[in-house]
C-alpha cells in the first residue's frame, strides 16, 4: 500500500483503502460476499451512461458520447447504452464478480432525488467519460471526480432517511465497495496545459495530481467509505487515438508512458512490460475505427475503439483479476477485501 499525501485521518484512511491495479491476466473464480452495494468513480472506463446525460453547447463544445452505433453492439440487445466498449465494459465485470447482474445504473440517468426505495438498489455509478482529477480537465463537458462525489453526497443524504438515520447509514457504507479509476485524461497534454511546457516536471504535477486524489478520497471517507478499490492509469502512450497522431501503429509514446508510470509509482506497484501479459492477438490496433463497420474478431482485441477503452472480453479479464487475483493486486484482492472484517 503506497502513503500518498492525505488531508485528514490518514492513519484511519490509509488502514482500510485497498488499492488495486489494472491487470491483464485470468484469475480462477472464487467464492466471495457481497457487498451492500457498489459505488463507482471515474472515467470512460466505467461510465455505464452518464456522458449521455452531460450538457454540451456552443461555447463549452460537445461531450464525447457513446450513444451512436456500434457502442454497445455486443451488449443485450445491441444497442449503444453509453458505454464506450462494444458490449459490457469493466464496471459490469467487477459488480458481476459480486454477484450482481451488471453495474450500478449511471447516476444521471436516475429521477432526482434518487434512491427513493432500498428495494433493488444496489449502488450508483457516477463515473463519466472524459472526468479527470482536476476540475479543469475537460470539466466544462463532463462530471469531474469531486463533482461525482458530491453527488455521491447527495445520495447519501437520501440513503440515510430511508434507512433511518446515521447508524443504519454507516454500517451500510461500511459493508460497501467503492470503486475509483481516474486520472489518464489528467496526464494528457490536450487537457492539461502543464505537460505542454517540456521545461516542467513530471514528478511535480504529478504529485499534486495525488495530492487532489488524497483529498478526494479523504472525503469520500468521511463520507462513510472504508472499503475502496483504486484503478491504476494503463499506458496511456500505447492507446490507439496517441499513436495514430504520433508514431504509427507499431510504437507507442514514451513520454506519456512515463507520466502514466509516475503516476502509477504513487499510487502503488506498477505493472512493467504490460503487453508481455497480454492473452491476444492485437494488442495494439483497435477495433473500430469509429466508423465503418466493427472487426469480427473482438474477443483478439484489447482496444474497442480508438480512445483505447477496452473490449468487452478485455474488460472481462480485467475484472476477473480483481476478483481473485494476486499477483497484480496489492495488498488484498477483492476475495480478502470482503472477507476483512473492517
């Protein structure tokens, strides 16, 4: 478990986040207890609708959406759903892990305010596409992580009168998971001006950018979390949108890999020589272009689409090595983490 700076509590804070990390291997299935509910932050990667729900216009641009064909063609019933993969995307694997039938629903697709019954809920999911750290990044067309949290925060105003009050609120919360993946669209120059000075730092911004991660985090424990899985950024230089505008198809970007790696190093071991791990034909090249029609053979490809969220069964695995996996998780798989009496 790696001590990044946090405000607050960090003793109390740094003895219950469980940190763990975007692998790239199958972990054998195991039996697991629920959790009350699932609670997700983040980007594209686990934006289950929200980027449809976020207001554009003339002055602020447009978001990016996944709500046009072939988003979502492997998904049931094959319609785009707002999620930036072709079928289920990770944050369905992880809540399937569980035992649930797929993600929380993305928050903004809900009646505010919302829950307005325990009946059937089983969490929210506020990450959205494009969301970064900082509240500049991308934040005049997207739900930045402090603003998902205040979300959260509403949420939890309402969860507490419809369980009767702050006692049944905190053992609820306390037997929840909340899951956070955020931070790659920080560590890109189109969205952070900082990185487009090469005189500046790596290890600076980046340290700030974990510096608003704590903050973000301490937060949310105040808020009633205690058990949390972190997703660490993936190489952000292999992704196929970075190498089609710098080096081809064949090379990835070196500079924004190694920002991808500070990052990492802060948030905890990182995972060396990704593609070595990899269990697929194309690990480099995309599968839809973003237009035309998509390739047949999705399951042979890491990448969906040309912003480098995953596949269906890429995120798959991923999730799968949440679930039981060792060797890239740290300090606890999500198998310990619920059976952690904390």
């Amino acid at each position: 478990m790696q001590h990044f700076a946090m405000k607050g509590s960090t003793a109390a804070i740094l003895t219950t986040i469980m940190m763990f990390f975007q692998v790239l291997a199958i972990a054998a299935a195991m039996e697991l207890s629920t959790p009350q509910a699932i609670f997700m932050f983040g980007d594209g990667a686990l934006d289950v609708g929200n980027n449809i729900y976020v207001p554009g216009g003339a002055e602020v641009g447009e978001p990016t959406r996944a709500d046009q064909p072939y988003y979502g063609m492997d998904f049931p019933g094959g319609t785009p759903t707002g999620r930036f993969c072709n079928g289920y995307n990770l944050a369905d694997f992880i809540a399937k892990a569980f035992g649930f039938e797929m993600s929380p629903p993305a928050s903004e697709s809900l009646p505010k305010p919302s829950p307005t019954k325990m009946e059937g809920f089983t969490g929210f999911n506020y990450a959205t596409g494009d969301a970064g750290i900082r509240n500049f990044t991308n934040g005049d067309i997207t739900n930045p992580l402090f603003y998902q949290i205040g979300f959260f925060e509403s949420t939890r105003s309402q969860l507490k009168t419809l369980l009767g009050g702050r006692k049944p609120l905190n053992y609820f919360l306390s037997k929840s998971l909340f899951v956070v993946g955020i931070g790659t669209m920080d560590l890109f120059p189109d969205y952070n001006p900082y990185w487009n000075n090469p005189e500046n730092d790596n290890q600076t911004e980046v340290q700030h950018l974990i510096s608003l991660y704590g903050e973000a985090l301490t937060t949310l424990h105040a808020l009633g979390a205690r058990k949390f899985g972190i997703i660490n950024i993936s190489p952000i230089g292999c992704s196929p949108i970075v190498m089609a505008v710098t080096h081809g198809e064949d090379l990835c970007n070196t500079g924004m890999n190694n920002r991808a790696q500070e990052f990492n190093r802060a948030l905890g071991p990182l995972l060396s020589d990704l593609r070595s791990k990899l269990r697929f034909t194309n690990t480099m090249g995309m599968c839809w272009q973003g237009y035309g029609t998509p390739c047949s053979n999705r399951t042979e490809f890491w990448y969906w689409d040309i912003y480098g969220y995953m596949t269906e069964h890429a995120a798959n695995l991923t999730a799968a090595a949440f679930y039981g996996g060792r060797k890239f998780t740290t300090p606890f798989n999500f198998t310990r983490l619920f059976a952690m009496n904390i």
